[in-house]
C-alpha cells in the first residue's frame, strides 16, 4: 500500500502566483506613484545630470580628438556614452539609495522585526520597490539629458529598432544586478545596525568599476580584464554598449547572460544572508 499523504498536505492550498504576481506590481506601481510626487527634486536631479553631462561631453570630446578611437569607440560613440551613462546614473542607483534608505531607517526604528513577520517575502518586496523606483527615474531623470546631448552634440543612436528593446532589457537586468548589490549591503544592518559605512565603500567602488567615469576598455593592464567580469560592469557598461551596438548575435547574447547570471548569483547570495540573519534579529534600541 502506497504512503499516505499527511492531510495537511492534502488541505494545503497552491500558491496563487497570480495574486503574488499582483502583489509586487502593485508594490512597484505605488513605488512609482511615490517618487514621482518629489516633481521639484527630480526636475533638479535632471538639470544636475544634464549640466555634468555637457562637462564630461566637452572633456571626453578633447580627449578623443587628441586620442581618435580611443577604446575601440569613435567620437560620437564615446559622446553618446556619456549621455547614456547620465541617464543610466539614478536609475540603476550608481550611486546607492532607493530603497536602502528607506530599511536603513526601519533598522534605526526597529520596524524592521515587523516587515520579517509580515505574509510576503522580504527580498521581494523591496525588489519591486526598486523596479517602480527605477522606471520612474529612467522617465523622469534619464530622458532629458539624453535629449539635450542628441539636441547639442552628435550623438549615435540606435540604427536598429530592435536595439530599444534589447536596451530596455539590459537596463532592466541592470536594475536588478544593482539591488542584488545593495540588498546584499542592506542586510549588514542585522549585525551593524548601521549600514552607512559599508554603503560608502561601496559607492566608491560602484562609480569606478561601473564604467560611469570612464568607460572600462580604456582601463589599463590587468584592471582592464578584471573590471569586465566584475558585477559592476553590469550596471552601466553593459546597457550603454547594448545601447551602441557595440555587439550583436551570439556576443550580444552573451552581454545580456552576463547581467543575468550576475541577477540570479547576487539575489542567491542575498536569500541566503537574508536567511543567516534573520536566525538572530537584533533590532537596535531594543
């Protein structure tokens, strides 16, 4: 006689993936609909990365026109892909925030032991948070200053229209590569209470292995073929080089399994320190 399934197996219903999936969009559209109330902060935000963008626009334009081809990019490429990287800036958070900000105060207020407790998955919240927090700024940060760069300079755009898309989804995996990162800092709260530290190292190392300063072929010796395999180089290589079309078939294929290998690796990595942590929750001030 077969094994009998324990009725509690037998009464347990299914997962309702569909409403787990109407869950996190709603999350990521009240997300959204938060940060597009900041309408002064984020027309501020957009001139700042515009005027940095002309800066760096006329610096890399002198720079190219002493060094033609530099890094294997022509003028116009190398102009564009400051363009790009200014736009790609807030939205796959170079420079950290987002929903960092927001934990680090739950730590700080001991709100975090709640959210533990709550009938969703942690990680996943806060994923969807930072999707609705990135579409908005790729819209309201990241169209003006390409805009001003195509008005002003000669910029290259996409020749293919499928480009857009493939665009659109390296900035997607890029968006998640960079959670992956941060949730990984984020969770150094459970044991320093205080992330602030770990969050301005990583900064720094965000803004140089990223390629938002310089673009990571023109890094010299080894530093040249160790920052490429990095995760960093996910965030906004990558997306500008898919954006330049810089590679196509099996190559472009190949940029776009590197940012999702990196997304599975660190979102992996950021379950298993979610669930070490969680085995002993300090919560601070209590």
């Amino acid at each position: 006689m077969p094994n009998a399934v324990p009725a509690a197996t037998q009464l347990r219903p299914p997962p309702d993936t569909g409403g787990t999936a109407r869950l996190y969009l709603a999350v990521a559209s009240g997300a959204f609909r938060r940060y597009s109330t900041y309408r002064a902060a984020t027309l501020a935000g957009a001139f700042t990365n515009t005027v940095f963008g002309f800066i760096l626009a006329y610096t890399f334009l002198a720079l190219w026109q002493a060094r033609p081809g530099l890094g294997g990019y022509d003028q116009s490429e190398a102009v564009t892909y400051i363009w790009v990287s200014q736009a790609l800036l807030v939205t796959v958070a170079v420079w950290g925030g987002g929903f960092q900000d927001d934990v680090q105060d739950r730590f700080r207020s001991g709100d975090i032991a709640v959210d533990l407790y709550r009938p969703v998955d942690f990680q996943g919240w806060w994923l969807a948070t930072d999707l609705g927090r990135a579409a908005f700024h790729l819209l309201g940060r990241g169209v003006l200053p390409m805009l001003a760069g195509a008005l002003v300079f000669s910029t290259r755009l996409p020749e293919q229209p499928l480009t857009w898309a493939v665009f659109l989804l390296s900035v997607l995996l890029a968006v998640v590569v960079s959670f992956g990162l941060r949730f990984l800092v984020s969770l150094t709260g459970f044991w320093l209470h205080d992330s602030e530290g770990v969050r301005s190292v990583m900064l720094v190392v965000s803004m140089f292995f990223s390629g938002m300063l310089l673009p990571l072929a023109l890094f010299p010796g080894w530093l040249g073929w160790i920052a490429p395999a990095l995760p960093w180089a996910a965030l906004v290589q990558v997306p500008t080089d898919v954006f330049l079309e810089r590679s196509s078939g099996a190559e472009l294929l190949g940029e776009l399994g590197f940012q999702l290998a990196w997304a599975l690796v660190l979102l992996a990595a950021g379950r298993a320190v979610q669930q070490l942590a969680t085995r002993r929750v300090v919560v601070q001030g209590g």
